[in-house]
C-alpha cells in the first residue's frame, strides 16, 4: 500500500473525506452514549440543546471559545512555520500571572490606559515563554517540543508556589486564589447585562489581524515559507532564525492573550484551575481548522459547543464528561487523515 | 548539610531510586525503539495513561497480576497500532498524531474509569505486586538490597533493557530497525518493508510505555488516580535524547533522574525545605530534564530519518 498525489482533486475529493470524519465523529459519540446505557439520540441531542438550546447556553459557548480562538490562533501560527509549540498552557498562565500583577493595584492608571498595558504586558510574558525554547533549539538543536512541554508542568507549580505565598489572597478564606482585580482592570461586557466581555471581542480582532498578516504581509509570507521547506526559504534569501523568533513572538503572546482575557474578562482573579488544558486544546482548535487563522474562530465555536453541551448533558444522562475529550481526540485524528486524504489515494503498492 | 549526607548514606534513597525509575526504564526504551525506527511518538504520555489504567482495572475486574500487565501491553500496542497506521502508512505530521493519540488515549482510560465506577470518590485498591527478594542476589552487601529487593515487575525491566540492547546491537533484526531510521531507502533496496519495520517497532514500543504505564498502578501504587502519569511519558522522551538513542545511556539517565527525584522528596522532608516551598523541589525533575537537553544537544546522533516520513517512490 502506498500513498499516491492525486494531480487535480474533484470537488467531491476535497469535501467528501472530511465529511466522512465528521460524521464518524458523531458515530462515536452515539456509540459511546450506548456503551454508557443511554439512548444516542438523546445524548446527541443533549449536547446540541446544553450548546445553544439557550440564550445562557449560547453565551456559555461564546465565553468559552475565547481562551481557544487565542491559544487555536497561537497553535495555527506557530505549526504554519513549523515552530512545534505545545507550551501554549505555560503561555497562557504567563499571560494571566502578568495580568494579575499589573490589575491588582500596581499601576493606578485610568481603564482605557491599564487595559493595553496589562494586554501588553502579558503578551510580553507569553512571548518570552516562548522565545526561549526557540532560542534554544536555533543555537543548541534543542528539540522545542520537549522543552515547551515540560515548561507547562514547571510553570503550573510556579503559579501555585506564588498562589500559596506572595500572591495569595489574604481575604481569600485559606483558598490558593489571587486578589480580585481592581475595578477599572475589568474588561467591560459586550452588551450590558449579557454574561460575554470584550474578551471575546478582542479574539475575533485577533483572528483578522493573524489572517490579514499571513496573507497580505511579507511577514506572514515569510512565516508560511519557513515552514514549507527551511532550505529553500533560505536560499530565497529569508532569514530563518528571524522568521522563527518573529513567530515565537506572535504565537507566544496570543497564547497569553487567552490568559489575560480570562482573567481580566471572565474570572477576574488567578487560580490554579483556569485553564482546563485550553493551551493543549488550541491543538485540536488549531488542526480542525486546519491551521486557517479565519478558521480557528469557527472550530473554536465547534469544540466549545461540545464542551459545554457534554458538560450540560452529562449532568443530565449519565454519560461522562470526558466523552468531549474523547471525542475531540477522535475529530483531531480523523481531521488530519482527512485533509491528507483530499490530496492523495491509497495505492496498492 | 549533615542531614544530605544521611540522606544519601541510606539505603531507603537508593531503593527508592530504583522503584521510581522502572517504570521510566519500560517507557523510555519504548520510545527509544520508536525513534530509533525513525518515528517520534508522542503518544507515550497517553499510552502511560493507558497502560496505568487497563492494567489496574483487569487486576481490579479478579485477573492475575501479570495477565494485568498482559493486557496493558496488549492497550498499548493497540494504540501503537493506530499511530503506526496514521504516522507510517499515512505519513500523517507525526507532532499532530502524536498528541492527538495521548489525548486519546488518556481521555478514554478517565472515560472508562468513570463509565465503570460512576459513583467512587476513593479510588478502590488492588492487591499490587510485592517486593521479592532475589535469592542469593538479594544478599550482596549494598547493591542486594537496592536492586534485588524490588518487584518483579522491576527485574523485567532490566531484562528487557538488556534484551533490547542486545537486539539493536547485535541481531539482523536490530541492524534493519536501525537502519529504517537512518536510511530508509537502503533498506528498501534491501528488500525489506519499511513499513513493516517501523509499524513492528511503533507497536512494540507502544506496549512497553503501556507496560510502564502499569507499574504505577500495579507495582508502585495499587489504585488508578487521575493525573498519575503527571509528564512521566514527557520526561522520557528527553532521557532518550540525553541517552543519545542508546538503551545502556537511556537507562543509566533514569537511574540518574530517579536520583533526584527520589532525593528531592526526601529534601522536602529536612529544615533545608521546611524554608522552601514545596514547589520549587516539584519544578526540579523538569528544569532537570530541559537542562539535561541543553547540555547533551551538542551530541549529533539523532536517527537521520526521524519524523520523516517514508513514500516509496518519493524522495
């Protein structure tokens, strides 16, 4: 057996593949319902009603698809050039640790002026996380995949370490949180007395500017080239290391994005548990989109949906909550033979 | 600092030692027989997972401790399997499958953990492997009691690193492994299957991560908790690249980074870290291992074709 190109796919070669593996996606989940004693249909529909079956459900989507708009975003940009960044969980908490120190009454700055600040400053912080690993594999060969890995353990037990010293909460009952941000740290609501903020808002601009940059930008060509082929983008005369770093930067500081808008949008303060794994998540994000910056929004929508409408439904049936991991994992893996599906056949050999 | 001098003179440290790095022992010559095969798989997180839960849950269901560890082999070759199936017949990105396999694999085992005990908050035990004493071995002064007083499960793991050492070094078998992952091309001239080669080394890799997955459950502790691997499978994808793809070096790395860990718990204990927190000695096993990276990645001996993948007919 053996994989052959095919010249000039057809329409149906380009769309049929990846509707199969979403529909064996949704196979899954019903089998996986019956394996679990309840009846698939209703599970299914669960999800869809625990998704957007209401206007608090809805929002409940859109709120949780702003940390995976960012860290799909930060994933998508970093692959695109072949940077293997799997640290976007040490990036985002990067991000909401410089959150939480500039918002907590460090800078007394009017809100339109902390804001940025504190946006910056996180992306600064998610951008250094990863600048380093780059930097180490451009000068030592060090391979990025272990160092970003590893550095997402060691920067979960610093976070805790300083919610258990300096930045715990004194009025916070025993609990390892930070103190609460001040007022005018906030991110305002998008619509008052609706439960989405501007942190939403703020992944969609996001979303444009990635996509305008890779495509109308040499920056965004030169990305795009290095992780093409890193010998011919040389030859073409593109400074690979600057390339690389660049995309550090940007990938880096989007992941911490989703740190700062959690923090100063949603949760308003730093705890050990806010991010359920959303920096691995911008993975599957990222891969369903296959890696197209427009794209990310949309399968961020998709993965939110199944989170929280697994979340609604398992308390309703008793399926567990991780079938949307499970069936996450699935969509990643199908998703990925899929796409190289549309552009090559399988052979006898 | 006296009491890091008794810390080290007790023999407890180095039993310990011993204990924490089998289960590295498995996982890391797991990986190693994947990359050295050309393939990264990084799986290995997950299928720890795996392994640590389907062995604990077929000793939980009444089977007997070994045909447990059995049956985490047999989890992990089956998610080998689906690897070698996407990353070397496909030629699919072997980073994505990699984590998508891990994410897979540790999802459904929490999945399966919860489908078959809805209602536990206490982890249910089993009866684990006990300790076992070599005959004669165990009596050496010094070296008997740490490495021939563990459990069984222990012993297996040096065989299998000297087996494995063995296979790669000195067998026909262990010469095309090697080669498929530097050259594909000449084996294929060979008359060898690529395919067949890397699959067969992806699958067998897979169940030995499984395998050390299964001493958590089945050996150290005797019950499945979430969160139990905790970047184990991580950590021996860099102690294979500090072991420069060699099995002698890579385990050597794991008594060594076992060590440490077995060492800092015990620091933990002194007025040295009653001063520090806790965390800072939890960190030291991973700054330990990105910095065993940075200092052996001068050594250029990666297998020349790992993470290619191999099209016949394409070059």
């Amino acid at each position: 057996m053996r994989l052959e190109p095919i010249a000039d796919p057809s329409p149906m070669r380009r769309v049929l593949p990846v509707v199969i593996a979403l529909a064996a996606t949704v196979i899954l989940a019903g089998f996986l319902a019956l394996v679990s004693g309840s009846d698939p249909m209703a599970v299914l529909g669960l999800i869809v009603k625990g998704a957007v079956g209401s206007k608090f459900a809805a929002l409940e989507t859109l709120n949780r698809a702003t940390p995976l708009i960012f860290t799909g975003l930060a994933i998508a940009v970093a692959f695109r050039a072949r940077l293997w960044n799997i640290g976007a969980e040490a990036q985002l908490y990067a991000g909401a640790l410089v959150t939480v120190l500039l918002g907590t009454g460090a800078l007394p700055l009017p809100a339109p002026v902390l804001i940025p600040v504190m946006a910056l400053g996180a992306i600064v912080a998610g951008a250094a996380m990863l600048v380093g690993p780059a930097l180490l594999k451009l000068r030592l060969g060090v391979d990025e995949v272990v160092t970003t890995l590893l550095l997402n353990f060691v920067m979960l037990l610093f976070i805790s370490m300083l919610l258990e010293g300096p930045l715990k909460d004194p009025m916070g009952m025993g609990w390892p949180k930070s103190a609460p941000l001040l007022k005018e740290a906030r991110l305002p609501r998008i619509v008052s007395g609706l439960r989405l903020h501007w942190g939403f808002g703020l992944a969609l601009i996001a979303a444009l500017a990635v996509w305008l940059l890779d495509r109308h930008t040499v920056a965004g060509f030169e990305m795009r080239a290095v992780g093409a082929g890193e010998t011919a983008a040389r030859f073409a005369g593109i400074r690979v290391p600057r390339v690389v770093i660049r995309t550090a930067v940007l990938s880096g500081g989007l992941a911490a994005l989703a740190g700062f808008s959690e923090v100063a949008g949603l949760k308003g303060n730093l705890t050990l548990d806010l991010s359920p794994g959303y920096g691995y998540t911008g993975i599957v994000v990222a891969m369903l989109a296959g890696l197209n910056p427009l794209g990310v929004v949309l399968s961020a929508l998709f993965v939110a949906a199944i989170f929280v409408g697994a979340d609604s439904m398992s308390r309703a049936a008793g399926v567990p909550t991780y079938i949307a991991d499970m069936l996450l994992a699935f969509a990643l893996l199908a998703m990925v033979l899929a796409l190289t599906m549309t552009r090559y056949r399988l052979r006898r050999a | 600092m006296s009491e890091i001098f008794t810390i080290i003179a007790s023999v407890s440290l180095w039993v310990a030692m011993v204990r924490i790095a089998s289960p590295l022992i498995f996982a890391t010559l797991g990986e190693l027989l994947c990359e050295r095969a050309g393939v990264l798989n990084l799986g290995i997180e997950g299928i720890m997972v795996a392994g640590a839960f389907a062995g604990w849950f077929a000793a939980y269901s009444g089977m007997g401790l070994w045909p447990a560890v059995g049956v985490a082999f047999l989890t992990g070759m089956g998610f080998g399997a689906l690897h070698a199936l996407l990353t070397v017949l496909f030629g699919l990105s072997q980073h994505v499958v990699g984590i998508g396999i891990t994410l897979l694999a540790s999802s459904s085992s929490y999945f399966a953990y919860r489908l078959a005990l809805p209602e536990v908050t206490s982890p249910p035990k089993i009866e684990a492997f006990a300790t076992w004493p070599v005959p004669v071995l165990s009596q050496i002064p010094l070296i008997g009691p740490v490495l021939f007083s563990q459990t069984p499960l222990t012993y297996l793991a040096y065989g299998l690193a000297i087996a494995l050492a063995l296979v790669l070094a000195r067998t026909p078998l262990g010469l095309a492994i090697r080669a498929v992952g530097e050259n594909p091309t000449s084996v294929e001239a060979q008359g060898l299957s690529v395919a067949g080669l890397r699959s067969g080394a992806v699958i067998a890799g897979s169940g030995l991560m499984a395998v050390g997955g299964s001493f958590l459950t089945l050996s150290a502790f005797n019950s499945f908790f979430f969160e139990m691997v905790n970047g184990r499978g991580w950590i021996c994808i860099a102690l294979v690249v500090f072991g420069a793809w060699k099995p002698g070096k890579a385990v050597a790395g794991a008594f060594l980074f076992a060590a440490f860990d077995a060492l800092q718990i015990r620091l933990q204990q002194t007025p040295l870290g009653a001063h520090l927190p806790y965390q800072i000695f939890l960190m030291l096993p991973y700054l330990l291992s990105i910095l065993a990276l940075i200092v052996t990645s001068r050594r250029a001996s990666v297998p020349a074709a790992l993470m290619q993948p191999f099209r016949k007919g394409e070059r």
